[in-house]
C-alpha cells in the first residue's frame, strides 16, 4: 500500500502530515486496530482501500456495536470464541481464511504468517457492509482458556500474537464479566503481552446488571486488586461499567449509571479515527526510542568482544551482565531506564546472535535520529494539528452509536438542567410554591432580596461558593444583583439540580428563564 492510500486524503496539503509520519515509518500506518480478548479484549484500527478504520470486539459487545451479525460469530456462556476475527467493512457479506489473508497484498496482515498454519487456521476476516465498519474495525480475540483448559497448548505463542497485535492498535480493552471475576494464568500472561502499551488500554466490566449496587461495589474493588497486581503501573485504569447487550437490564437500580459509562466508551470509540495521526506519531516517537537505545545496546556489546580467542565465553559474561550495561549506557548517553527493552526478553534474543557481526555505532546516524525526534516531529504535530482544524469531525456512525446521540433516549435527555425542555409550563413552577414561602421569610424589598440574604439561604445548601457563584449568576437573569421571587425560585432549583448530582449549563437554557424575563430576552435569528 501507498502511504497516500493508506492515509485517504486528498488535495495538496491536506494528508500531508500523515503522509510524512507514514513516510518515516510506514509498518505504523499500515495497521491501527482496536479488539476485544474473550474476558480480555484488544483493540485497534486497520488502514484499508484509502479507509480509516478502527477495531474493538469481543462477541456480545461487537454484536452490540454493529447490531449485526457478522460471519464466524458464535455466542454461548463458554469461552466459544477459539479464533481471531478480523470484523471489517466490505461491500458483500463473507470470510476469508487466516493463509488466504496473510498473502492478500490489501489486507494489513502479510506479517502475521510467521506464527504458521496452526494460528493462520484459526484467524480469519469477516467482512460485511456496516456503517460502523466504515469508520473502525474489529479484531476478536479467542476466550480466555482457566483451570485444566490452560494446560493444553493453542499450538501457536497465543501471547506473541496478541503482542503483534497490541504494538498496532489504537486501543486495547480487557473485557469482564461481573459474575465471573477470574484472572486466570492465560489471562495474566496475555496482560502482560500488553506491557509497553499501558495509555492504550481500557476495562470494560461487563453484565454489571446482573448483580446489586452492593455486589458491584465489591466486585469492582475485586478488579482493581487484581488487576494492580498483573498491570504493575501506577495509573488506575479506566474501566466502564454497564451491559453491553440490546437486552433488558436485570437490575436497574444502576440504570443511570450504565448510561453514562456506556457514553463514555462510546466517545473513546468515535474519537479513534480522529486521533489517529497523533497516535501513529507517537508510535513512531516509541520506534524511533527505542532503535536508537539498541543500537547503544549492540554497539556496546560488539566493542567489548575479542579479536580471536575466548568469544563465547565474553558472550555468555556479557548476556549475564546486562543490567549493569543498561546501567552504564543510561550513565553515559542520559537515556531514560524506561526506554531499554526487558531484560530478560533481551538477553534470551541474544542467546541467538553472533556479537562480533553487530555493526559499529554509527554517530551521524544518531544524530540523525535525535534532530527528527527534536526538530522534525514538532513540524509534523503543528501539520496534524492545522490539518485536524481544516478538516470535519471524523466520528464512528452507525449501529449502537446512532441510538445515543439524537432524540429522547440520548444521555441525560431530559434530566438535570434538560428537565422540562420539551413542556410548555416553566419547569420550576412545580415547586415554586415552597421556594416562595422561603422567599418571603428573606425580607423582601419591592419584590426583590438583597444578595446578602439570598446567600444566608442559598449557603444552607452547603455547596461551594464558586458552584454557588455560578447558580448566581445563571439566576440573576436581569444582572441587577438582586433576585426576585422567580429568579430565586431558579436559584433553588439549579441548586437542586447540583445537589441531584447534574452539571449545571453554561449559560441559562431558554426553558429556564422565568416567564417574567423571557420577554426581555433577544430573539434568535
């Protein structure tokens, strides 16, 4: 693929970062994925036939997401998921096997048929037409294997796989279930195939209307100890909980809050095509790192070897040595401990290399790579930034993501400062008639309260004085820091809507104003 395919923009300078950051590394821009790991799963975005594309998965989930059923889907209460699925759009319905797919030169997966025919026979692409497809992709990932299950082999490195897959990706989400909290040894091991990738995952705690408020208390104070002792960072991962089934919640006592978590993944979906650019810079800042350390690292090693006799046994007193070399090099090149490779990993690669045929550190190469990382990255984030401005808001449509963004069952239609938006009567005059008792117990002066008695009662609500300074200035509708009795009847009300637990808005929504001032206010052209 070409990197202007790959990018799928157009004119002269638009695509133009993109371009450059594929240049510089095209592996980058071929594959960015999202998907799901049965109880785990990992995401990214794939690049294809000039689409951006993006993935997620995980059976009941992707089902959810696209609305659809897609070829090679099965669903059951066992991990029935014994293959990777490559879920991506395509004009007819169908699958292609894992060996047919590694030699499709339009597919990103060409480098995927090193791990052999006993992977390539249990990963396959389902393409269908979906609008959500259209904007993201799906890699899903086989269930997670627990007990006896574990002690038989997949016949492939199920780990390197999904580590192929985790260093392309947008996103990686670890996926749960409320009532069957199991990190087993498989589990664990495919977390750690993540390591390095630690800003790209996400938890999503599924079926979480299956068990009470309390329950899930405690089953989500079980996930984070679980998870803090296998993803050794010292950030908190964000996990969302809810059900993500088009079925009917067993438990609603939580409803509210599965709605704002489902919203909340979804504009982590839709904000992946969006970003991607960044990503891939980023990636390309990790590569770019990383080559330039070992190449210190085998520079080092090929200097410190003899001419002609005792070779194997510098090799064998160098490979044991290696923490004090990464210690040494961090010493003399100022690198960060945090850009070395595992040394474990990196002393059972080297296991296999003859030291003497490394190649010498070449400086002007280096250099090189410290002035593209000094200079010539900021150049491209100032492109990406001016193309993102100049170019629409690219978001994830279709399936479950067009039911909650428009009409009455979007996120909080209807409640908070929404309440009342859509009835005729002012939705404070349900509750005007105790607010008015209040009022005239303030020593009202002409109809109206000074601000020094509005604040003796608007303080017994115990919110702060900068929430409360916000409610006074939406209330005071006529800016004569004095309230009438229908401007602290709104006062009361905002103060209730925070104290409900809404976001008060921005400035006083149409539906809000008192009747009295609605006239005085300006016309909308």
């Amino acid at each position: 693929m070409t990197s202007r395919r790959v990018i799928g923009c157009g004119g002269t300078r638009r695509g133009e970062a993109r371009a450059a950051a594929t240049a510089q590394n095209p592996n980058i821009c071929s594959f960015y994925a999202m998907a799901w790991l049965g109880t785990l799963g990992a995401a990214s975005s794939l690049q294809q036939g000039g689409r951006r594309l993006s993935a997620l998965s995980s059976l009941p989930p992707t089902r959810y997401l696209l609305e659809q059923d897609f070829p090679g889907m099965r669903i059951g209460p066992e991990p029935t998921t014994d293959s990777f699925i490559a879920v991506m759009y395509g004009e007819t319905e169908g699958s292609t096997p894992g060996n047919a797919l590694v030699v499709d030169p339009k597919k990103p997966f060409r480098k995927l048929s090193r791990f052999g025919n006993a992977f390539l026979n249990r990963f396959m692409c389902s393409q269908l037409p979906n609008q959500v497809l259209k904007s993201i992709s799906i890699i899903d990932s086989p269930g997670i294997l627990s007990g006896e299950k574990q002690r038989i082999s997949r016949g492939y490195d199920f780990c390197q796989v999904l580590q192929w897959f985790a260093e392309r990706v947008d996103r990686i989400i670890l996926l749960f279930d409320a009532h069957k909290l199991d990190i087993s040894d498989e589990f664990s091991e495919a977390i750690k195939a993540f390591r390095g990738q630690d800003d790209k995952i996400r938890v999503v705690l599924n079926k979480a209307d299956q068990v009470d408020t309390q329950q899930l208390m405690r089953v989500y104070g079980a996930l984070m100890w679980s998870l803090g002792k296998v993803i050794n960072t010292p950030e908190v991962l964000r996990v969302y909980i809810g059900s993500f089934w088009a079925q009917p919640l067993q438990n609603t006592d939580n409803r509210r809050l599965f709605e704002a978590e489902a919203q909340d993944l979804f504009r982590d979906i839709q904000s992946l095509p969006q970003k991607a650019a960044v990503r891939k810079l980023n990636d390309l800042i990790k590569r770019a790192r990383l080559a330039k350390v070992h190449a210190y690292i085998i520079s080092y090693l090929k200097k410190e070897m003899p001419n002609v006799f005792g070779k194997e046994n510098k090799k064998r007193e160098l490979i044991s040595r290696l923490p004090e070399i990464y210690i040494q090099l961090q010493r003399e090149y100022q690198i960060s401990a945090g850009d070395f490779p595992e040394v474990k990993a990196m002393q059972e690669q080297l296991e296999n290399y003859d030291f003497t045929k490394f190649h010498s550190l070449k400086p002007k190469l280096i250099e090189a790579v410290d002035n593209m990382l000094s200079n010539k990255i900021a150049s491209l984030m100032s492109l990406i930034s001016q193309e993102e401005m100049s170019m629409p808001t690219q978001l994830v449509q279709g399936g479950a993501f067009d039911g909650t963004t428009e009409g009455p069952f979007n996120q909080g239609y209807g409640e908070g400062a929404k309440e009342g938006a859509d009835d005729e009567e002012w939705v404070v005059a349900k509750d005007k008639p105790v607010y008015d008792e209040l009022f005239y117990t303030l020593s009202p002066i002409n109809g109206k309260i000074s601000g020094v008695n509005a604040k003796k009662e608007m303080v017994t609500s115990k919110l702060p004085n900068s929430v409360l300074g916000k409610i006074w200035k939406l209330a005071d509708c006529d800016c004569d820091g004095m309230l009438d009795e229908e401007e602290f009847a709104l006062a009361k009300h905002l103060i209730k809507i925070k104290l409900d637990g809404y976001e008060l808005p921005h400035s006083l929504p149409p539906h809000l104003v008192p009747p009295s001032h609605r006239k005085s206010l300006p016309k909308a052209d």
